[in-house]
C-alpha cells in the first residue's frame, strides 16, 4: 500500500512523496527510522483508484500510441535540456497537447511524479505507452547524469520506429487496395450483373455451357446465402484471433511467419534487425547487458525471438560472449553475429547493433518495395484473367446462340 507524506528532516528541509508500506503505522515507522519528523500521511491507495477512474478509457486506450510517445519524447527532451524540471516539462507538454485522451496519460504522469515517484515508476502504470525498453532508458537516464541525452536518443528511436512502420504499410497499401477491388468487382457481378444475364438466358431459351452454369450457381447461392457468408466470415475471423491470442496459435503464426518462402526472409530480417535496435540503445544507455537481454526478450512480439533472447541470456549468465551466445541460430544472419563479435573487441557493441539495425532497416525497405513492384502487376493479371473467365461465360452462350441463328 502505498501513502503520501509530508515530513521534516532534523535541518528543517521539508519533504513530501510516496512510501509504500502494509499500513500507517509501519510507514510513520521508515520514515522515522530515515530521521524524518512525520507532519501529514495519507494513503494514496484510493486516490490512484479514483485517478484510474477518472481516466476511463484513457489509459487502456492507445492515443496514436506511436506518434504520441514520438512527439512527448521530442518535447521533454527539448525542455530537459534547457534546464526544466520534470514536474513542469510534463506541465509545459500537457498545455501543449491536443489530444485527450494522451493528455490524460500526462496529466496521470505529472501527479505520480508530483507525490514522489520517479518518471519511469510513473511510467510503468501505462505499459500500453511506455515499453520496457522506454521505461528501462529513462531509469537509466535518472540514475545517471545523461537524462537530456536520453530522451534525444528516445526521440531518435521512435521516429525510426514509425518510419519503419510507416514505409511497410505505405508499400503494402496499394496491393491491399487491389485485392479489395478485386473482391468487390466480384460480389458485385455475382450480385447484380449475373441475374440480369439469367434473366436475359431464360428469355432466349438458349442451352448453358458448364462454365456458366457454375457462375450462375455461385450466384444463386451468394443471393440466398449472403448472411451465411458473412456471419461465416465474421466467425472465421474471430475464431482465429482468439486461436491467435492462444499460446499455441502465437507460436504456429510466428513459427510460420518466419519460414514462409520470400516473405520468411523479410520478417526475419524485420525482427533481428528490432532486437539488434533494442539491445543497441539498451546497452549506449548504460543499461547492463544481462538486464537489456530480459528487456529485449519481452519486445520482441515473437516467441521464436523472445526463446532466442532468453538463451543467449542464459549462456552469457554462463560465461559466454553475447557473439557467441546468438551465434548458430537460424534466426539471426552470419553478419549480425560478426558485427557483434566486432563491437564486442572494440567496446562498442551499442553502436555498432545500433549502426546495424539502420542498415538493416534501409535493406529491408528496398526489398519491400521491390516486392510490392512485382506483387502489383500479378494481382493486376489475376484480377484481369478472373474478369475475362466472368466476361467470357456471360457472352458465350450468346456467341453460341448468334452462331447458331446465323447458320439457320
């Protein structure tokens, strides 16, 4: 339990902040036993309920979570380094911000830190926003000197982050795009342009080929059975992304993720190159290896890498080196462990992991976009070749009906 006190040291200096203990009586005891003369004490217990309340959906939603972090990084570095208190730098950025619900996760921020706490343990009651490895750097800039270099490094981070994230979705949106053109294009013929050709064929009394006949079964079903379809989609759907939540089904996607041909190869670039970034600015923060190894296990969103991670864990706890430690896994390419081994005999594994990842990320780019260029025109031809099968079933009977008239 936690309590908020005001207390006095022997010089007069007055204190205030948070001391977590089982009740009043044994927190007036710590502070007495630090030399402090207790003047207020209150428990903060039901205040953080209510604080908790009073953000409703603030903190369980994700404000743009990215762009948030990215822009409040930015912010406090700018004024930490000028010389501003925490307390009024989370103030300034708080005035400054536009969306509510992020300003309630710093307004949140402001009074943990106002009763005592430290930014990162303020932090940590909004995980959603601030990760391990966000929280684990400002620590690190707290315990250390280097508070204002930190959060340039934080700000620096996020914005290769999104950037990354940023290049993938906007690679991927215009094959996305035609695939949902193309199953449109479909519903719509099997909905509305097939009847009025049945109709058209019952008129003329003309014989079917096979291939129509089939179209216009697909369509007859679609017409009757359209909600079928879609509840059937939806529980497809949310079938799969319970299984997905599932220990079991996390392990087979991200199993499968990585040895998809082609594809298997970008993910796993994708993912070595965000625990090489992790580790790297884990380690230039000062942060001790072994604890940026825990950290980088649990920000790894893969079971495989977060298995990975763990092992090396355990063989450098054993003596190993981290080069040694990572190497002979298929998860991680022959030069990420030769860059590592590198910066390990010259002091200077952070930067180099660091100078890796971005290399790592602008390759990944380039076959991205690559692939996205060949993707492109063979959706084209796909979505070309199922138009034409459509078109060509339509019109063959009637092609089959003028033969047959012009031959009378």
């Amino acid at each position: 339990m936690n309590f908020r006190y005001v207390a006095y040291a022997k010089d007069g200096a007055k204190r205030i902040g948070v001391i977590e203990a089982e009740n009043e009586a044994e927190a007036r005891e710590l502070l007495q036993t630090d030399a402090l003369f207790v003047g207020e004490i209150s428990s903060v217990g039901s205040g953080t309920s209510e604080r908790k309340k009073t953000l409703g959906f603030g903190s369980l939603f994700r404000p743009s979570t990215s762009r948030s972090v990215a822009g409040f990084t930015r912010q406090m570095s700018v004024l930490i380094s000028s010389g501003t208190p925490i307390v009024q730098a989370l103030g300034a950025v708080e005035r400054q911000t536009d969306d509510p619900a992020w300003r309630e996760v710093i307004v949140d921020l402001r009074s943990r830190v106002e009763e005592g706490l430290s930014l990162s343990e303020a932090m940590s009651h909004h995980p959603r926003a601030f990760d391990n490895v966000y929280r684990a750097m400002i620590a690190a800039g707290e315990s250390g000197s280097g508070f204002d270099e930190i959060l340039s490094r934080l700000a620096k981070l996020a914005r290769q982050e999104i950037a990354v994230r940023n290049n993938i979705t906007g690679a991927m949106v215009y094959p996305a795009l035609l695939l949902t053109v193309a199953l449109g294009v479909l519903v719509m013929l099997s909905l509305t342009v097939l009847p009025r050709f049945e109709e058209l064929f019952e008129t003329l009394n003309t014989p079917l080929p096979a291939s129509t006949m089939v179209l216009m079964e697909i369509s007859h079903f679609m017409q009757s059975y359209w909600w079928a379809l879609l509840i059937g989609l939806i529980g497809v759907v949310a079938g799969t992304m319970h299984w997905l939540a599932k220990p079991t089904g996390k392990r087979f996607a991200d199993s499968m993720s990585v040895r998809i041909p082609v594809f298997g190869k970008i993910v796993r670039e994708f993912k070595a190159a965000k625990v090489a970034r992790i580790l790297g600015v884990l380690l230039e923060a000062s942060v001790p290896l072994l604890e940026s190894l825990e950290i980088a296990k649990t920000c790894t969103n893969n079971v495989l890498y977060a298995e990975l991670v763990e092992d090396a864990e355990e063989r450098v706890k054993q003596g190993e080196s981290m080069s040694d430690a990572f190497s002979g896994s298929p998860l991680l390419s022959t030069s990420v462990c030769e860059s590592i081994r590198n910066g390990e005999q010259t002091g200077r594994v952070g930067e180099v992991l660091m100078n890796l990842a971005d290399i790592m990320d602008e390759d990944n780019e380039i076959i991205v976009r690559s692939l996205t260029s060949i993707l492109e025109p063979m959706i084209l031809a796909v979505l070309g070749v199922l138009v034409g099968i459509v078109a060509l079933s339509l019109f063959l009977p009637l092609f089959d009906l003028t033969a047959s008239t012009g031959g009378g």
